[in-house]
C-alpha cells in the first residue's frame, strides 16, 4: 500500500485491502468489478475504491468484532451475526414442528436460505451451488409421506416460482433497456416454490417486494441512492422461510391456503 492509503486507513482494516488486492493480483476479482461497473479501473485507483469502501463499511458499525487465534486477521461482525440467526432461526423450527421428520427438512431449508441470504447480500450473487440443489431437494421431499405437500403442487410452484420473476426480469429490461435482478433470484423462487407449492407464491412474492421496499427507503433515509442496485435475495429467503415454517405451523389467510 502507499503511504497515502497507511494515512486513511486504520490498522485494522489494511488486512482487509491487501486480501482484496490479492484477489484482484490473482484475476479473482474481476467477476465483482464488471457487477459493479467498475472492471476499468487500474490498480491504484481500485486501492482507493477499496479503501473508501471499507471506510464506509466501518462508519456503518461493520467493524470486526475480534481477531482470529490463528492468523490474526480482524473477524467481520457478520459472522456471529449469521450464527445467532442461524440458532434463533433453527430454533424457531423446532418449536413449531418439534422433533419430527419436518424439523429435519425445514433446518436444511433453513441453512440453506440464510447462506444464500448472506452471499447474495456481500456480494450480488445467488450461487447456483445453493439454489439448485434446494429446488431438487424440494422436489424430492414432496415425494416422501412426511411431506405436506403434494409431488404434483411441488412441480407447479416451482415451474411459476421461475417463470413469474423470469418474466418480470423480461419485461423490466424491455421496457428500461436495465436488468432488474439477478438470474439467482427467479432460480431461487422456483427452489422456494418447489418447497412451498404454488398456492403460496403470491403471498412470497409480495412479502419479500414490501420487504425490499422497505429496506430500499431505510437504506435512502441514511443518504444511500436509490438508483444503487439491493440484493433481492436477503428479502426472498427470509419471506420464504417464514412461509414455510407457518404453513408448517398450520397458518392459513387468503393468499397462504394451509395444506
């Protein structure tokens, strides 16, 4: 690092950018810069994007919350953040399902939904490594006794759950010339339909819309643009859990016909 980025940076964050600007040295970072729009940069002038943008990330309370034993290196606060979200979310499971065959299926869809929640909220993206086998695993779990939901519903939701974010994607690039989400997004309500059935996808659909409504005019209250993409994954996962773990539940209103 210069010593320009030594005097914005605090000591805490420069193993942050030399781990990124390796990344960038080892051709791995390129994917990231086109997402962003920003694959021209050189390396100078990617050091102090980065070095903004870690600063930025730390006047918005994302400083480590310790070091590992091992190497030392800062622990990012999302992490003990996505373990106690994990406990309290699998906890929740097993409240409502107790120790039954569901509970099994609802934790791994569980762990499933907040890995891909994580991913796509640090970096823009739903692995296919994730949506992919959660769309097989519903299917398969429709054909076993243990599951609510018919084999046949479970094709049906997952078939609408692709098409109708597939067709709203199309129809947001015909009419603006923009991509208005990620290809990860309608793999990813196709995995929750083949989960849900195709009866709750409405009530999916329009919580997770409200729900990255709402995080949208959070985020411009604290002076973020609204013209700056938001991962739609986050707000996709979290609606299709609490639909799967209230159906589970027995919870039924017009939009959510209980099983």
């Amino acid at each position: 690092m210069t010593g320009a980025q030594e005097a914005i940076l605090p000591p805490w964050l420069e193993p942050e950018l030399e781990r990124l600007l390796a990344l960038y040295d080892a051709g791995r970072l390129h994917h990231a810069l086109l997402l962003t729009g920003r694959s021209g940069l050189g390396k100078g002038q990617l050091a102090q994007a980065l070095a903004r943008a870690l600063l930025c990330e730390a006047a918005e309370g994302r400083r480590p919350c310790g070091r590992c034993r091992g190497c030392r290196r800062p622990i990012p606060a999302r992490y003990p953040l996505v373990e106690l979200a994990s406990a309290a979310a699998s906890a929740a499971v097993v409240a409502v399902t107790g120790p039954t065959p569901q509970a099994l299926a609802l934790l791994g869809l569980t762990w499933t939904l907040l890995a891909a929640a994580a991913i796509d909220y640090e970096h823009y993206l739903l692995p296919d490594a994730l949506t992919l086998p959660l769309l097989w695993a519903g299917l398969l779990w429709s054909l076993l006794p243990a599951s609510p939901l018919a084999p046949g519903d479970a094709v049906i939701g997952a078939a609408a759950g692709y098409t109708a974010l597939w067709a709203v994607y199309h129809g947001h690039r015909l009419i603006t010339g923009r991509e208005g989400m990620g290809h990860g997004d309608f793999k990813l309500t196709g995995a929750l339909g083949a989960w849900l059935g195709w009866q709750p996808l409405p009530a999916l659909v329009l919580l997770a819309a409200s729900g990255g409504l709402i995080a949208a005019l959070a985020l411009a209250l604290r002076r973020r643009s609204l013209a700056q993409p938001l991962p739609f994954g986050p707000a996709l996962a979290a609606s299709g859990w609490a639909l799967a773990v209230a159906l589970q539940g027995g919870a039924a209103w017009p939009l959510i016909p209980a099983y």
